[in-house]
C-alpha cells in the first residue's frame, strides 16, 4: 500500500515554496516570487496557506526604506517536507504497472 501524500503539499505552488525553503535559511518575497514564476497576488495567499499550516514563518520589515517580507520552514514544516518527499520515492521505487520500476 502506498503512504498518504500531504495533500496540503501537493500543491505545485505550495510544495515549490517549500522545496525553496528546504535548501536554505530563508528567502525573501522578491526571490520566491522570481524563482517560482508565481503572481505576488498567487505567491501571497499561498504564502499565507504555509503559515496557518504552522510550515513557515513570516517576518516583515524593511530593508532600507523599502519592505522586505522574508519567509523561514519551521521545524514541523522541514518534517512535513521530508515526509513528502519519503513518500514519493516509496511511489517512485514501488514500480509502475506491473511492478516495474522506473
């Protein structure tokens, strides 16, 4: 039987913020924003998703005079994330039709 994918990460936005995150300490709007191709609009409320879920934190402030919103993985979100990604290499190792593997 297959192990349940968190279907909050199963976003394509979503799980692309949080693969982002997963390989640093943090990363700013403009960056996530740059390297997803996401609408600050899209990239906002999904940023707003992940930090209800308890998977990041949100800090605003300013670098200079201009804003600067800078976005970290909590620790129960780096568990999530390892979660989901455990799960897809058991998908990915489990084979395709008839059991073979890929």
């Amino acid at each position: 039987m297959f192990p349940k994918l968190d279907p909050f990460l199963h976003s394509e936005l979503r799980l692309a913020v949080m693969s982002i995150l997963a390989g640093v300490d943090e990363a700013d709007f403009t960056y996530l924003k740059k390297q997803t191709g996401a609408t600050s609009g899209n990239l906002s409320v999904q940023i707003d998703k992940l930090t209800a879920a308890g998977y990041i934190t949100v800090e605003k402030g300013f670098k200079g005079k201009m804003p600067r919103t800078t976005c970290k993985m909590t620790p129960s979100g780096h568990e999530a994330f390892r979660g989901y990604v455990e799960a897809l290499k058991e998908y990915l190792s489990s084979g395709g039709p008839g059991g073979q593997r890929l």
